[in-house]
C-alpha cells in the first residue's frame, strides 16, 4: 500500500465543492431505465488522492483542502466505513491496492458502487463477493481490460462504464443477471475509442433489456 496517500472522508468537504451529494451518473440514459440509481444519497464518499509536494505547496494560490479535510493514515477508511451503512458507496481516485483495502470492508453491505476517475483500477474481481451488488458505475479508467466473475452477484442490475479505455474481454456477462449494460469510451473532449471486445457477446445475457455502446464508428 502507497504511503504518500491522503484520504479525504469529510462530508463538508464534498458538499462544498463539485462532488455534492448527490452524485449525477454521467450516464444520462440511466436516469431513464434505473432513475433509482441515476441520482443518489451516498452513505459513504471517500477521495484518495497523493500527498501533496513541497513544489505544489510553494505555488502561488496553492489549496490546502488536503491537509485541511484529509487523513493519511489508512484507519480514515476503516473509520469512515464503521460510521455509515455503506450501501450506496462513492470512491475517487482509489488505486489497485486501495480498491483491495476497502472491498472487503463494503462486500456485506454495498449495492450500489460508483468510481469515479480511479483510472489505474485495473482488477475488480473482488467484486465477485459483493451478492448484495446492484449497480456498477464507472467514470474514467485507462487499465481496466476484463470484467469479474458475475455469477454470485444475482442481484446486479446495472453497469455504466463511461470513459473507459482498454475493456476487451467481457465474457463473463454472459453469466450475469444484468438488465442495463452502458459502455461508453467518449473522454471530456467528445474522442472516442474503437471497440476492443466482442459485442455479440451481449446477444447471449438472457436477463438484458437496454444496451447502450458509444464507441469511434458506432452511431
């Protein structure tokens, strides 16, 4: 686990900035078939971001909202997650090693998971164990290349993937009880990527409703 890591959990600093609960999904097309999970109240909200530097901190306007509202010690995690029911969760900026720390911390109670610009996240099998999973979301990703094993989580409905870059294998769908599928590679600047993975896979969920796919030659 990275050491030069602050963990910010402080509801008054989200409600004071650009991440005021609730959270709007990006994906705008969910509000219509799941509005339940297109707006929500999240129980729990935690930034992982890196411990500022001495050349960030001598710049001019420099914001201290790190030191002011954030912990480095991992026990902010564990204490922010023991204070709330965690059901529908909010992480930003989480690495691999974070995501491994606090999944197991939300497995019992989470449904509704949304991370936000963890953009290295490259391995979510650990949501395997997550049965009371209802809804995935996920704004920006440049790792992430392969979904989880699926079978236990039979109460998953929906998965909304936007600017995601590299998601080639997607086989296990196939074994998921999904409803809504969006996978959208479209970055801030409206660029989009070619389709890596297979789309005929999606023919072959059983449970699927409405597929929504925005990638370079799609319209």
């Amino acid at each position: 686990m990275k050491k030069n890591a602050i963990y910010i959990t402080d509801s008054q600093w989200f409600e004071a900035g650009a991440l005021k609960n609730p959270i709007t999904a990006e994906d705008h097309t969910l509000k219509e078939h799941f509005p339940e999970f297109y707006s929500v109240s999240y129980d729990l909200r935690i930034l992982a971001a890196k411990t500022p530097t001495m050349q960030e901190k001598s710049a001019p306007f420099y914001n201290e909202y790190r030191e002011k509202y954030g912990q480095a010690e991992l026990s902010a995690i564990d204490d922010a997650v023991s204070r709330c029911e965690s059901k529908n969760v909010f992480l930003n900026g989480f690495d691999q090693a974070q995501f491994e720390y606090i999944a197991p911390l939300l497995r019992e109670r989470t449904e509704l998971l949304y991370l936000f610009k963890c953009l290295k996240l490259r391995d979510l099998s650990p949501l395997s164990q997550f049965r009371n999973l209802k809804c995935v979301c996920i704004f920006g990703n440049n790792a992430l290349e392969s979904l989880w094993d699926m079978k236990n989580n039979s109460a998953l409905k929906a998965l909304s993937f936007v600017n995601i870059k590299k998601l080639r294998n997607v086989e296990t769908l196939i074994d998921s009880c999904l409803e809504y599928i969006c996978f959208d590679s479209m970055d801030n600047s409206g660029n989009k990527e070619e389709m890596l993975f297979d789309p005929s896979v999606l023919s072959q969920i059983k449970s699927l409703k409405h597929v929504s796919l925005n990638y370079k030659g799609i319209h």
